[in-house]
C-alpha cells in the first residue's frame, strides 16, 4: 500500500502484566512503536502509567507478557531473554530516561559538563577535549549558558536542571527515551520553554519516545499518539488529536472536560 | 479512483457525561471530488459541515461508511487505518485548512507557518514560509515573535500560511475567509484558483457568497445527510 509497511517497529510489546502482590500495576499492555512516534501516556495517579513506564524502560521485571526492542543490528529481542550487562548497555547507550524529578537523573555532586560527559565515557568516549566540546555544544542545545559548565546542579534552578537532565540523556543520541512527568512541578514559562525545546529536540533527532503525563497539554504538544489508562488498563488508544478532539470512552470524557480553560 | 471518495459515512457521538446521550450527527454521507474540482459544503450552523472536514482528516472518528484517500495506485481508508498511516497520509496528501491558529508558545509565526513541512530542508522550508506570510500581507516585523499574542486578523493570517504552505493532492478549508479583509480575501480566493489548475481536489466551508461562488464548482447541502435526532 505504502513504504510504511516495510518499516518494523522499534519495540513491541504484547500482554504486558506487573502483579505487585496481589495489588496490579498494568494489565495486558499491548503496543508497537516506531522510529521517531511519540506517545503520551495518560491516566490519572495510580492508573498504572508508571510502572508500565518503568516496566517498558526495564526497570523491573514484568509478571507477564513481553517487550521486543530492534537492535540497531536490525534483528529483534526480548528485552528480558538478553543478558543483565546487554539491558544494561541498552540503558546506557541506546535508550534515555527523563525523571520527573532531575534529582534522579542527575549526579548533583558533579558539574554539569561532568554529568554530560559521564554518559558518553559510559558508551566509550576517553578523549577529555572532544568530551568538552560535546558537552558545550549539547548545553547551548538545551540554552544553558557556556559560564556555568563547571558549576554543580545543585546550583540550577528547577528548569535548568530539567534541560542538563535533557542534554545528558540525548547526548549519546538514543532511539528512544522515556520521560515521566517531564515538565511536572516546574513552573509555567518554565514548562513553556522545556515543552518548545522537547518537541524541536525529539523531532529534529527522530527519535520515538514514550511520555507519561497527567497534563492532557503536554500530550497534545509532544505527541503524535496517545494511550489512555485507567486502573491498570489501557482504554483507549489512537492519534493524539483524534482521542482528545472526539474520546469515545466514559472516562476520557471526563479526563478532558475536567480541564479548566485558560 | 478519485483523490477523495465518501461513501456511507455516519457519525453519532455519544456522551457519556451526560447520560450516554447520543448525538447522530451524519449518516449516508457520500460524495467524491475529483482532481482540480473544489466542493463547498452548505446548510446551516450545527449541521455537521466542519465534523465532515475532521472526519477526512482522521480527526473524529469515523463509525460507518470508507473515507478514501487515493495514495499512489492505490487508497487509504481513513476509517479503517492506523494511527501511523493516517500520520503519513496528512503530511504527503491531506492539507487542512483550520478555523483557528493553534499557537505553541515561544514558536515564532515563520517557524510556526515552516513546520507544516516536514520532508524538505529546515532552509527550504522556512524560505516557502517567509513567501507565504508575505503573500499573506504578514509584515515581517512580526516573523519572529510568537504569534499567541497577535490580533485575530494576524492569528488567521499566520494560519492560512500555515495551512496553504504544503501542496497536497487533497485540501480541506474550513471558513478560510472569516473575518478577513477584502484583500486578503482575494489572496485566499487566488490560492485556491492556483491549486485547482494544479488538481489538487477541494472540500471548502465558506459563508461568504462571493468567495463560494469564486472558488466552488458544485455545492453540497449537508442537511441532506443529517442524522434525525
């Protein structure tokens, strides 16, 4: 029909299940990703967006089902038949993880050159000056002014350490990044700035990321699909603005109308 | 194939908030548009007209009936593809023109009007843009400020750009002459005269009789399709 369907998906997963206890995480998850697609995912707290993203990024081990990533071999596998250091290159090298809070994803007791740098001597990098330089270029990417380099997060502002949270995961450009919440807690204009810097980001580098949020804005903004879950299960899927312009089920219709225009 | 065929469309909403009220809003819905041929939708305010033009676009949903869009030797369902065709279709072969500017802050109007095209050079693309918001009467003291802040006259202006700049097979304008003035009315009447020389096929709303009358070659009373509530 088209030149997509020669195109293979980027991960796959199918029947994916966390039990914690006898409490659910997520049930019967099911979805296929490509190169440079975003996806919101979003549902209220304790909707299971969460762990599905920690179960999806390899954090913790599913009760059931599977998740298929390509290699950049092209061949395909199963996230948890490969070895623990293979997952754990992935983690490093091919994939990012944006937190919510940049505490997380930041060593706040090194500079912020340094906590860019340390991802890509993780993936190989030993040449201090090429290092530095790629550093410098990735903090003008994410508007950090060059004088501040040698300074710790712990001196950025909240939005500040949100970008070197930025610059640290996308220096080492992966294929696909996973955020959580990314401009939660930060201020408006400061949301503003990071969602423009996102989206230019992500499309200029193609890369397909999965973002969780509660905030139905961001996902208009950042993402071309969108997956709705409530306790535990996804209930509705399908383009960003089509679910959210036209939502069939009960609970998305409640989710949108419950936004306060501006 | 046509470059756009309906046929047996309907569309109800149901909602759900407010006792599953359902609202039918079409059925039987049919009709197709040729290539250089431009198809203006009538009837009164509430009659479906603008819901047409989202369900081609993939924007609402679509419950019975095909919405073909011819892609190559062959044709796309939009309502039947997936999430990622009806993607690709919108960026190669549906352009649509929308009522209102949907502004992203701290995007200024070039960039604004230069991301509807996404397969050609960053340069190229903002070299196209800065042609339109011209051809548009846009003054260029305003290019790079984000256009949130603009009058509604500029916002429009910024859109028609945005929404003219990619030259697909298949063009969809809902209202593009509300509220302008005469001269840019005639850019827009213009524009789609051109784009009709090259084929591209037209699904147009425009209530101001002149304009119709310029650009449509056959109307369509959508009051024909309303679903009895």
């Amino acid at each position: 029909m088209s030149a997509l369907t020669d195109e293979k998906p980027l991960l796959r997963t199918d029947n994916l299940t966390k039990w914690y206890g006898r409490r659910l995480g997520c049930r019967d998850v099911g979805f296929d990703l490509y190169e440079g697609e975003v996806m919101a995912v979003v549902g209220e707290s304790g909707s299971g967006k969460s762990t599905l993203l920690q179960l999806l990024s390899a954090q913790i081990e599913p009760s059931g089902g599977r998740i298929l990533y390509r290699l950049r071999d092209g061949s395909e596998a199963d996230i948890w038949q490969m070895s623990e250091p293979m997952r754990r290159f992935l983690f490093r090298a091919d994939w990012g993880y944006v937190h919510q809070d940049a505490q997380l994803g930041l060593r706040m007791g090194i500079s912020a050159g340094g906590n860019v740098g340390e991802r890509l001597m993780a993936v190989g990098w030993r040449n201090y000056g090429a290092i530095r330089t790629c550093a410098v270029d990735w903090l003008a990417r994410v508007e950090i002014d060059q004088e501040r380099i040698d300074d710790t997060p712990r001196t950025y502002s909240g939005g500040m350490r949100q970008r070197l949270q930025i610059a640290r995961n996308l220096v080492t450009a992966p294929r696909l990044i996973f955020m959580d919440e990314p401009t939660g807690g930060l201020d408006v204009s400061v949301q503003a700035r990071l969602l423009d810097l996102l989206r230019r980001l992500v499309a200029d580098l193609n890369i397909a990321a999965i973002v969780v949020t509660h905030d139905l804005a961001v996902a208009r903004l950042l993402s071309n699909r969108i997956m709705v879950m409530k306790a535990g299960e996804v209930i509705e899927t399908g383009l960003t603005d089509q679910v959210l312009d036209d939502p069939r089920e009960p609970y998305t219709q409640l989710l949108i109308s419950s936004i306060l225009p501006a | 194939m046509q470059p756009l065929e309906l046929s047996g469309v309907a569309k109800t909403f149901t909602m759900h908030l407010q006792g599953s009220l359902r609202l039918p809003v079409l059925r039987s819905l049919g009709f197709s548009v040729a290539p250089g041929q431009c198809v203006a939708l009538t009837g009164p305010s509430g009659a479906g007209k603008s819901s047409i033009l989202k369900l081609i676009f993939g924007n609402y949903r679509c419950d019975e009936g095909s919405i073909m869009v011819r892609d190559g030797d062959g044709a796309v369902d939009i309502a039947r593809a997936s999430p990622r065709q009806i993607l690709s279709l919108r960026r190669r072969k549906l352009g649509y023109v929308t009522q209102f500017l949907r502004a992203v802050p701290r995007v200024g109007a070039l960039d604004t009007v230069a991301d509807a095209l996404t397969d050609v050079p960053r340069e190229t693309a903002r070299a196209q843009a800065a042609a339109m918001l011209a051809r548009f009467n846009v003054p260029e003291r305003l290019w790079n400020l984000p256009p949130a802040t603009f009058s509604g006259g500029e916002q429009q202006r910024i859109n028609l750009a945005r929404g003219f700049l990619p030259e697909t097979p298949v063009l969809l304008l809902d209202e593009p002459t509300a509220s302008l003035d005469a001269c840019n009315r005639d850019v827009v009447v213009d524009l789609v005269c051109e784009r009709k020389r090259q084929g591209v096929a037209i699904v147009a709303i425009v209530h101001d009789d002149p304009v119709r009358e310029a650009i449509a070659d056959t109307s369509i009373d959508v009051t024909r399709f309303a679903a009895a509530a």
